[in-house]
C-alpha cells in the first residue's frame, strides 16, 4: 500500500507532463480527489488538480488556474 507522501511526490512528479517544474509546485489534497496546487516561487500563482484513477492508480486528469 501506499503511503501518502509517496502518492503525493508521484503525483508532483507527473506535473512535468503538463510542462510544469514539479520542484517549483506544493501540493495539498483540498478534496477526495481535488488538490491545491501552489507555486513555490510566487504563491499568488495556484491551480486546482483534479485527479482519476486508472488501473488503481492516480493520475492528473486535468489542472486550473485558481489565481496568478
């Protein structure tokens, strides 16, 4: 089983297929499968993360703009 932090760092990691730095984001579940998204070099500029599951596992099914 995996731990959240596992989830999460996975989860961060896959950010570089959206063309985002994955170090430059912090992430913070929000909702059962909603995440806060917050750029680390300016936290004026955040995204919501809406995740699904694929074969058990979790995957960013699509990401917002919330604030610049």
């Amino acid at each position: 089983m995996e731990t959240n932090e596992l989830k999460l760092l996975k989860l961060q990691t896959e950010l570089k297929s959206f063309g985002l730095n994955p170090a430059e984001w912090s992430l913070q579940k929000i909702q059962a499968l909603g995440y806060l998204l917050q750029n680390t070099q300016d936290e004026k500029f955040a995204m919501y993360g809406r995740l699904e599951y694929r074969d058990k596992k979790p995957r960013w099914k699509s990401l917002e703009v919330l604030s610049l």
